[in-house]
C-alpha cells in the first residue's frame, strides 16, 4: 500500500499535468455581474436565449468561455463579452457559476 504522501504527490502532478486549476468563486461572482442581464443574477436565465450556468460543470464553463474567447465558438452577444477575459477570471467565473445550484 501506497503512503498518504506519495498519493498527494501523484494527484497534485496529475492535477498540474492536466493543466487544470481551480478558480476562486467569490471572485468569480465579482466579476459575473455583467453576466447577470442575460444569464440571471443567480445563474438562472428567465429568457430561453440565454442558457442558466447555475450548476454548469466548471470544466464545461471554462471550455465554452474560452471557445468564445478564442473564435472557436461564436456568438455576437457572448464573443466580444468574452474577448477581454483572462484564463484566471474565467476560471474564476466558472468556479462561481459551477457553485451555484
């Protein structure tokens, strides 16, 4: 059986590997009150235009979110909302959305 050290050590580089990071919710929701016009101040759209992100997996958020940002995914209202975005305040904004329920 493996020790506890060598198992936290295995996960923490299979986390860095992956190239992943946690966001930080509190400054996510910081930062989604633009996204609340469309996407609802709780993540909950009242409009079937606009998607809830309330509970959305982070992983998916982010990879939408940069899909914008980078032009891989287009959207005339989302495209240049996400242009100006940072790896970090969408990873941020994920982790605030994902935390919703």
């Amino acid at each position: 059986m493996k020790s506890p050290m060598i198992l936290s050590a295995a996960l923490v580089l299979t986390f860095a590997a992956t190239g992943a990071s946690a966001g930080d919710a509190a400054a996510g929701k910081a930062k989604a009150a633009v996204c609340a016009a469309c996407h609802g101040a709780d993540g909950h759209s009242s409009n079937d235009l606009w998607p809830s992100l309330a509970g959305q997996k982070e992983g998916y958020l982010k990879k939408q979110v940069k899909a914008f940002r980078d032009g891989s995914r287009t959207d005339p209202m989302m495209s240049p909302m996400a242009k100006p975005l940072s790896d970090a305040d969408i990873d941020n904004l994920a982790a605030y959305f994902a935390s919703l329920k």
